[in-house]
C-alpha cells in the first residue's frame, strides 16, 4: 500500500469512510482536540487493527466516540445522575467519561477491563462520520504510541503512512489537546487526565470535589485510561522544560557545547543567535494548547540535539498543558 494522501471530508469522503469502518478498516478523521485512529468499536478485529497501527499495548483502553447522548446505553452498564449532567452540559465537547460498560461491549475496546470511556466530539466532520456511520467508533489519537498527537491531516500521513485507509480532512483541531477524563464509577468522581474542560467547571455542575491525579499516584487504582503513561505526548528529540529565569544560562551552556537547539517560549525572549530554531506560542493557556503538537512536530523535524521549552505558569488554567508537557519532556 502507499500512504494515503489526506482527502477533504465532505459527504462523498465521509460514505467513504463509513464503507471501510464497516469493512473493518481503519479511518483517520479530526475531532476538536486531535485527529482519531477511527475503526468500529464493536468489531475486535477492527480494534485490534489500531493497536497494531500504533504500536500499542493491548491493555490500553480506547476512546469510544458516539454519536450523542442518547447513545449512552448502548455501551454503559449503568448511567449515574454525574454522567447524565456532565453531558448536558459539556457534550458535544472535549471530555470522556468513565463508566461501567455493558457486557456485550469487547474487552478489546476496554483494555481488558469493565469500564468504558465515552465521548461526543464536538467538531462538525467527526459529528457527521459518527451519524452516519451509526454506532460507535473507537478512536485514539492518530499517531504512533508515546508520540506527539496530530493536529492536522498531513501529521497523520507523516505517523502512520499505510496502515490507515482513509485521511479525513477537516483542519486543524481547534483545542489542540486531548480532552478531560472523568472517572465516574467509583464513590467520587476521578479526574484521570486533564484537558480543556477544567476541574472548576466539572466541579460545578457535579457540586463536589474531584479526586485529582497527584492524589491517584499514592492510590491502589487499577483503572487505565488514555494519556496515563509517565512518557506520551513526547518528540523524538530530547526535550528539556525550564523555568522562564533559568533559559538564558541553559542556552548559554547550549551553545557553549554546539549544539542545535530548539527553542519553545510563551513570554521570554531570547537574544542568542546561536538557537536554530525559535518557535513562540501565545500566553493564553487555551491558544497555547491549540499550537503545542504542531509546534513540537515541526521542531522535533529539523535534526536538532534537544528542544528547550519554557515552563508555563504553574496553575490551573494551564493544568492540561503541563501535563503535556511533563510526560513529553524533562525538567531542568
């Protein structure tokens, strides 16, 4: 086979994928965080296809997508009051829900285990292939395990090149980030990954406190979910996070050594013309996230030595992007 070349999705393109889900192929398409390894998520052999695809351990859950809430049903065992508000209010959007799954639903799509993570994506493309198609796609994202998540078609050609069918074209993810997980199926409700939706907002509407991941390192839970690993997110080319006071002296000692580097700031500017490549994303939290795959890609491209990025505020608005940033890089 030859990598396919993205095709713009419209609704020739997206009949076209729902013939190879229904074959049991494999279909990449954009949703508003990142681009999905789409296959049908009733179909082992299908699911199996993905993990193969990206190189991934059989016992890491996928993302079920689905068409709405109402769906709901059809893959969870039991449905709490929790998982009903949180999808009216933020589903269609960028948060996955953990619940107990049904028994007909594979263990394949489940790593294994008795829970189920669900979501509505909230991008018009994602929308239309999950309608037409008519049940649930399991998707993680299109790339390579352990490696920077696409955010544009042409990054899913780059990682997967022909073990992927068919490339839907919708441009470039709006949130950049994969989305907030919620684990509903324990006493209290369990932030397992952080995304664009905040704890501040999920806390609202559930009216309690969530158990947080610092608070889950020193737990006994045996619950896997996407984006749990120590190392995910990560460029090939070492990457290095420093504080914003530290960066001139690092680069300094860089240089000093020759090496190529690459530079990721949001607020320092650097006078070294000795730096190959200097990337700048903007200081809002929410833009941030929306250019830091795309900016790492295009670093981690130019045969560099190591990618120096500049740590972000240590707050919440930006809890999603250091998360990123502290499974794809080490600290100084």
């Amino acid at each position: 086979m030859h990598t396919p070349s993205p095709v713009i999705a419209n609704t020739a393109s997206i009949q076209q994928a729902v013939a190879l889900l229904r074959q049991g192929r494999l279909v990449a398409f954009p949703t508003e965080t990142v681009y999905g390894l789409g296959a049908d998520a009733r179909n082992p052999d299908a699911i199996r296809r993905i993990f193969a695809a990206k190189g991934r351990p059989a016992d890491h859950p996928l993302i079920v997508h689905i068409p709405s809430p109402e769906n709901l049903a059809d893959w969870a065992a039991t449905i709490p009051d929790s998982a009903r508000q949180l999808a009216r209010q933020f589903w269609p959007g960028p948060l996955a829900l953990i619940l107990s799954k049904r028994p007909d639903v594979p263990l394949e799509v489940t790593g294994g285990q008795q829970t189920i993570a669900l979501r509505v994506p909230n991008h018009p493309v994602a929308l239309q292939l999950l309608q037409a198609f008519g049940g649930g796609i399991a998707a993680p994202s299109a790339n390579r395990f352990c490696r920077i998540s696409p955010t544009q078609a042409a990054h899913v050609a780059e990682e997967l090149g022909d073990t992927v069918e068919l490339i839907l074209d919708g441009g470039a993810c709006t949130v950049g980030v994969e989305s907030t997980i919620v684990d509903l199926t324990g006493v209290r409700p369990r932030l397992l990954r952080p995304g664009q939706i905040t704890r501040e907002e999920l806390e609202a509407v559930l009216n309690t406190e969530l158990v947080l991941p610092e608070t889950l390192k020193h737990s006994k839970t045996e619950l896997r979910a996407p984006g749990m690993m120590a190392v995910h997110y990560a460029p090939l080319t070492p990457a290095l996070r420093c504080r914003p006071e530290q960066l001139p002296d690092i680069i300094q000692e860089l240089t000093a050594a020759h090496k190529k580097i690459g530079l990721l700031t949001y607020q320092t500017a650097i006078a070294e013309k000795q730096i190959t490549q200097e990337m700048r994303l903007p200081n809002q939290a929410d833009a941030y996230a929306q250019g830091l795959y795309t900016a790492l890609r295009k670093l981690d491209q130019l045969h560099l030595d190591i990618i120096v990025v500049e740590q972000p505020p240590d707050s919440e608005a930006w809890r999603a992007v250091n998360d990123r940033l502290n499974k794809a890089t080490l600290a100084y």
